[in-house]
C-alpha cells in the first residue's frame, strides 16, 4: 500500500499534525488498553452517525426499521455488555436493500455510501474488538472524548446547514483518524502496526465520501465552512487536553 499518496489528499486537507506529545504518550505500553478501547468505541460511533444520517435523511421507513436492527446487536454488545465476537461477526452484513425517500434528490448517494461506511465500520470493530480479546484487554464502557462532541455542537441549527456541517464534522473526523493511525503505526507491534496502516485506504475513502456529500447537497461553496471547522478541529488536537483518548489533544497530564 502506498501509504504517502494516501495521505497527501489527508495532510492537505487538516490544518495540523498530531503533536509529538500526544504520540509521546500513546506509544506508553500502559496506553494500549484505553486506545483499543476508545477505537472499539469509535468505531461503532462511526456507524451511529452514519446510520443517523440515514434514517433522517435518505431512506424509508421501512428501511430506517431494517438499519436499526442492523446496528443493534453491536450497540448491545458496547452498552449492554450482551452478546459476543462469533455473533457480532455473524451480524455484520446487511441482509436487505436500503430505498431512498423520493422527497430528498440526494437520496441514492448518501445510502450508496452511507452503506458501505457502515458495514466497514462494522467490520474494524469487530477486527478491535478480536485484537483486544487476543492480547486479554477487557472490554469496559469508557467516557467520550471532547472532540467530536464540540464539533457538533458548532454546527449550525437549520436545515439544510446543519446536515452540510455534519457532514464535514465527518470528513474531519474520518482525517484525523486516518492521520492518526498513520502516525501511531511506527511506534506499535508489527502486528498492530499491519492493522492500523491497513485502515488507512477506506478512513481516508471517508473522509473525501463526506466532503463530496457537503459540496454536493450545499447550494454553495463549502470552503468557508470547512476552514471554520479546521481551525476548530486544530485547536482541538493541539490544545491541552487532560483526557487521554485516541482523538483527545496535546497532554497535559501523564500518569
């Protein structure tokens, strides 16, 4: 895999690096647990937004009953400690044809790729999840990190802003992952190390499937607001941050 081209579109498109401090800390052998944890949680996180997008936008009703019971048993497992690795692998694929709601014209192609981000997402969290059972790192219901949380709650509040904003809030999300992962790579098992570069091809697939969807559905150029929200996202990865976690920003504390 080539992993410079795929992070040159990445490089470009985020206003920073993950700083030296952060991968200072997260290459600790005592960070292991909560990074493959956080990840686990990411990872179905992903799927949550995706799947929202979804069902407020682009399916049916129908449909919109079928996605839920896709996602459940993973939201079991993460929320509710039910269930485990055989069945959630036997859960991944969607078994039913998503139809799009014929009152939104962007419909086919937010389901077309909305699908597929889910069922690889899916897909990651139960490869973390074998990864964590593999090397004894139990499961535990974790809290969030302020980084996605504070870029949503920038978004703007009226439609059809509000779905432009997530959906670069996405594209962000989706490029900092690929960006970390990237950095954390050289400095982890080979084995670990072969998982997170083999991520890199669809988080940074993501990332541009998001941002095509906010220029595509916004009637203007996006470039200011996705300058606005670099300039946050930065700022989140850069500032002090006394929460270790896989998005969290620069430490401020080492314990």
């Amino acid at each position: 895999m080539k992993i410079v081209g795929i992070l040159e579109p990445i490089h470009e498109f985020l206003q920073c690096q993950t700083p030296a401090s952060w991968l200072d800390e997260a290459k600790k052998p005592k960070r292991l647990a909560i990074l493959l944890q956080d990840h686990l949680v990411c990872e179905l996180k992903a799927a949550q937004t995706a799947m929202y997008l979804l069902r407020r936008y682009a399916c049916d009703q129908e449909s919109s009953v079928a996605l839920l019971h896709w996602l459940k048993p993973f939201e079991d497992f993460a929320y509710r400690f039910n269930g485990d690795l055989t069945s959630l692998k036997q859960a991944e694929k969607l078994n039913k044809s998503i139809i799009g709601r014929s009152d939104f014209s962007h419909s086919n192609i937010i389901i077309d790729k909305m699908v597929l981000l889910i069922r690889e997402e899916l897909h990651h969290f139960c490869q973390v999840l074998e990864i964590m059972q593999a090397r004894g790192i139990p499961y535990e219901n974790i809290s969030a990190s302020r980084y996605a949380k504070t870029l949503i709650q920038h978004c703007k509040t009226h439609e059809p802003q509000i779905l432009i904003d997530k959906l670069i809030c996405g594209a962000y999300i989706e490029a900092r992952s690929c960006e970390r992962f990237a950095s954390i790579a050289p400095f982890v098992d080979a084995e670990l190390s072969a998982f997170y570069v083999s991520l890199l091809r669809s988080e940074a697939r993501h990332f541009s499937d998001y941002l095509e969807l906010a220029q595509t559905i916004s009637k203007t150029d996006i470039t200011p607001r996705v300058a606005y929200f670099g300039q946050l996202e930065a700022e989140l990865i850069t500032s002090p941050d006394d929460d270790f976690k896989f998005h969290s920003g620069s430490p401020s504390i080492s314990n």
